[in-house]
C-alpha cells in the first residue's frame, strides 16, 4: 500500500471503496497514475466531467472567473448565476432557476416546492411525494427516505416521514397510490441510474405526466445523473415529450465543480418567497461560469453525436460473448455479464481502462465528446473482458 493510501485510510472517513488506483492527471478521455500509465475514461467521474479533463474552455471559463471573485454569497447579484439561469431557461422552457451543491440538493428544493404548493393549493394535509420503487435521489436524510431501494434505509432509521414508493412501470398501481394518498409530488428518473441504468417505459412516463396535470400534482423528473447531455437530449425528459413542473439536476452541469440546480415551470416559478429557502454556496459565481461553458456546447449537432457514439456502443456490446443484456440511454449503459461486474471491471482496469459498476451491471458514463478511436478501443477491452 502506498504512503497516499495509508494517509486516506487514516484520515479520510471509511465511507469509499476506492480501487487501487492513484489518479494524479488526465487529459480528455484519458487518467493518468503514479506509475504512468494511462487509462481510458469510460466513467467520468460518475458522470460529472462532460468534456473530460483539461477542456480548455471550461479551464478558460474558469480561471477567468476565479481571477475576478471566487465567491460572494447571494446577497449580492454575479453575471455568471443570472446567465447560468437564463441558459437553462430559454433551452427548456422552465422559468426560474434555484441554484445548490449538489444533486440531493437539488432534489431537497424540488420536495420542498411540491410540498408548499400542494399546501398552498390544497391544504396542509397534501404532503406525500410517491417515488418509484429502484430509484435513487441522494443521501441527505430526506433524499434518502425518497429513493425507493431499502437496503439504503436501514441503518438511518427514522427516515423523514411522507415518502411512498411504488413499482416503476406500472401506471395503475401509482394511479391508485396518488389516489388513496394526500399527495403532494410524484419524483421520477427518467433511467434509474443507481438501480441499474434501466429507463422507463415511454408509455408510463407519458401516462404519469398526464395524471399529474390532471390531478395538479408537481411532477419532478430527476435529472441529476441524466442530464446535461448524458443522454442524447438536453435532459432525457425530452425524449419522451412531457413538461415537468421541476427539473433537477447537478453532475454534469458543472464539469467538475460541485453545482445543483432546480429548474421551475411556470406553475411553480413563485411558489418559494423571499426567506423560503437557501443556500450559501448556491449559485457560486465559479461553478456557474464552468456550467456555462458546458450548456452553451450541447448544441443539437453536438447531441446527435452522444446519440451516434450510444449506437456505436450499443450495436457492439448487443449480443457479443458474455453479455446479456445491454440498457439505458444515451451515453449511460449498463450492462449486464454472465461474469460478475466487479471482475468485468477489474480486468478492464488491468488493461487500461476504467468502468463502473450499478448494481449487478458493469456501467459506463464515457465524456460526452470521447473521440472515437479511444471509444473504439474501450469497447474491444470490455468486450474481451466480457467474454466467456
């Protein structure tokens, strides 16, 4: 072990299983150890770093906010927060933007909108947000009691009351869970990242968005790991058509500067006042710049190459020896071995190049704009790596 993983070991909170790996540099698609030697990214941070390491515009973005203010607190207005918002705004529709750390902040924001305008809409009993039963929205307490995958509950009981969850995929069981409760939201993911990158049914997401108009109920659509271009779309929403009334999303967003977001439609855009909630980081002028630079790039031609490079992968992977199944969308696959992920991804790593794991599945968040001989490469060692 070496004297960094000793130093980690006794320092740092026991809460990672880190892979033996020192990363000390990388440049695009491409990490660097202590040793030299190089790795393909096919991770990204956990789908964070959308244009990789060293981008140049996102550095530039950067550095130059940095050498302005680093940070001021939202007392005081920055160019970076308003533009930032006013990006998000006009490229989905939504009108207002409240800005956070963190994906499970975002997430906080989005439940306390649903609950206070189901309050002021319905009275102080509408309080219950359904979620879906596989989902993941963040490791805060409330977060937590959200995402719908109990072995994650078990050790932080009592979890924050007024969280249902029901199964994914099946209209006329959260039909009549909505029904029979006081409720205030329904939060989904759009592909459930954490439960094993599988996206929901068209059909379902559609039927569930038409409900929550019908019943005025705040659809939230959790765009923390799907969003920024993950999946061939701005946000995997739009795939399917529908209009949230809250989009929340964080990862990606920043290129590696911890950023959250919640988006708000019209129906919700004045539901929090002055005082109603906050965050001292929020909206920080740095990571603000970073994420312009990224959400200016997601052009549509951009997107329809995360879309040709998700064909590529998908089309290789589908059927090839040692591989059951392939699912997700976009850039975010996960798939599923006859060998077990974790030596899938052991073996990967032992020949340069570094995979994750969701549940039982090898999962694989690539940088949006990964050239294509490293893509070519990463896919022929999964593939060997895969095989039986």
């Amino acid at each position: 072990m070496s004297n960094l993983q000793t130093l980690d070991k006794q320092y740092v909170a026991n809460t990672y299983a880190r892979f033996p790996v020192e990363i000390i540099s990388g440049k695009g698609s491409v990490l660097v150890d202590t040793d030299g030697k190089e790795y393909i990214d096919m991770g990204s941070g956990i789908a964070v770093t959308s244009f990789g390491q060293g981008d140049a515009i996102w550095l530039q973005a950067v550095s130059e906010q940095l050498g302005k203010v680093q940070h001021t607190s939202n007392l005081y207005y920055t160019e970076p927060c308003a533009k930032l918002a006013q990006l998000l705004c006009e490229k989905t529709g939504m009108k207002k933007v409240f800005f956070g750390n963190s994906g499970a902040e975002a997430n906080e924001c989005a439940i306390k909108v649903a609950r206070k305008y189901a309050q002021d809409k319905k009275g102080a009993d509408y309080s219950t947000i359904i979620t879906l039963e596989n989902s993941f929205h963040g490791r805060t307490l409330t977060t937590l009691s959200a995402t719908g995958q109990e072995h994650y509950h078990e050790l932080f009981n009592p979890l924050t009351p007024g969280f249902v969850h029901t199964p994914a995929n099946d209209f006329e069981a959260l039909k009549a869970l909505a029904l029979q409760e006081k409720t205030a939201g329904i939060m989904m993911e759009i592909v459930q990242g954490e439960g094993g990158v599988i996206a929901l049914d068209a059909d379902f997401v559609k039927a569930v968005a038409a409900f929550c108009k019908e019943q005025d109920i705040v659809l939230v659509i959790d765009e923390v790991q799907t969003g920024n271009g993950r999946t061939g779309e701005l946000y995997a929403y739009m795939h399917y058509g529908i209009e949230p009334d809250v989009v929340t999303t964080a990862k990606g967003l920043g290129g590696g500067l911890p950023i959250g977001a919640a988006l708000l439609s019209e129906k919700v855009e004045s539901v929090l006042g002055f005082g109603d909630h906050g965050s001292t980081f929020g909206g920080n002028p740095v990571c603000c710049a970073g994420a312009v630079s990224i959400i200016e790039r997601l052009t549509e031609d951009f997107l329809n190459e995360v879309k040709t490079k998700s064909e590529k992968i998908f089309t290789a992977l589908q059927g090839a020896s040692g591989v059951k199944s392939v699912s997700g969308l976009g850039l975010m696959i996960g798939i599923e071995t006859e060998k077990s992920a974790k030596d899938v991804v052991a073996a990967c790593m032992e020949q340069g190049v570094l995979c994750l794991t969701a549940k039982t599945k090898v999962r694989l968040l690539p940088p949006l704009n990964i050239p294509d001989d490293l893509l070519d490469k990463a896919i022929e060692t999964i593939k060997t790596a895969c095989a039986i």
